[in-house]
C-alpha cells in the first residue's frame, strides 16, 4: 500500500516540475504555489481512493459508515485519510532532519560549504526527498491510517470476496511432485 500512496504522486510531482522548471524554466514560486494547492486538494485525495480501493495480498480496505460499507472513500473521506498521512509524516521527517543535521554538525559538515543548485536541481531532490520519505515513514502510519476512528467512518482490513461467478483458488503448496 505504501508503494501505491507514493508512486503516482511522486511521478506526476516529477512531471510538473520538469515542465514548469526544466520546459518553462521559471525562477518565481507562483507555479510552484499553485501545484501544492492542486495536488492537495485534488491529486493527493485522487491517490488515497485508488490506493485504498486496490486489494492486497488477499485483502481490501473497507469503508465502513455507520452500519453501511461504502463502495469507495468519497472525496471528504479521501481528503481526512491524506491529511492524517500528510501531518504525521510530516512531523516524522522534520524529526528526521532534525537528527540529520544534527549528524552534519557533529562531522563538522555545513550547508554553506555546499554549492547552491539551480531551481530545476532544487526541486527534483525536494521531490525526491518527498517521495523517500512517503516509503520511509508510510508503512510506520498506514497501520494507525486504519485503526483512526475518523468522524464519519472508519477503514476496515477484510478478506477480499471471490468476483461473483467465480470460486475461490486454492492454496496449493508446492511439493516436488507439484513442481514437475
């Protein structure tokens, strides 16, 4: 799950900044301003419903209101299930910095000491450091992501059913005999 939350916003965070550093080659913030916004609100949210409606390894995450089970988390849910994530990792890799740069003072390191990079070279290792961080500290909070009692609704680990028409495979275990 962790490699589902991270990858497509990790590629399109990619995609935007190569056109809008790299293609447009802007030097100002705005552009830069205006994909948080959007990935926020619209990218981020999109992520956390496909990647909660995906089965893995034999089991799906359940929305489940009150006494109903929704088909998909909708767009508010989404957006409570990203925040939750967004927050705690963010709290986890500022603790994460803190102890890097502690490591750096004690080696005698300074960031003065290194070269500036260009606005291009700056924003692809700031969406590097993003997308390593999501595969980092993720599988630390999706465990708490689905145990939260969120104000509505709350996420549900459950087998996942055969499609309809179809039976269930077998767990075959493999002998020497199986294998030939």
């Amino acid at each position: 799950m962790t490699w589902e939350l991270t990858w497509p916003l990790a590629l399109a965070d990619l995609a935007v900044v190569l056109v809008v550093h790299g293609l447009l080659d802007t030097n100002g913030e705005t552009l830069d301003s205006l994909w948080a916004v959007v990935s926020f609100f619209v990218v981020s949210p999109w992520v956390v419903r496909r990647a909660l409606a995906l089965p893995y390894d034999r089991k799906t995450v359940a929305v489940v209101q009150g006494e109903s089970v929704l088909e998909r988390l909708t767009y508010q849910q989404s957006l409570k299930v990203m925040w939750l994530l967004a927050w705690r990792s963010l709290l986890l890799a500022l603790c994460a910095l803190l102890v890097l740069s502690g490591m750096f003072r004690l080696l005698g390191l300074r960031g003065s000491d290194l070269p500036t990079p260009g606005p291009l070279t700056n924003a692809l290792g700031l969406s590097a450091i993003d997308a390593l961080t999501s595969l980092a500290f993720f599988p630390l909070l999706i465990p708490g992501m689905i145990r939260k009692r969120y104000k509505s609704f709350h996420l549900e680990l459950r087998e996942a059913s055969p499609a309809p028409g179809t039976k269930p495979v077998p767990r075959v275990k493999l002998t020497k005999k199986t294998r030939r």
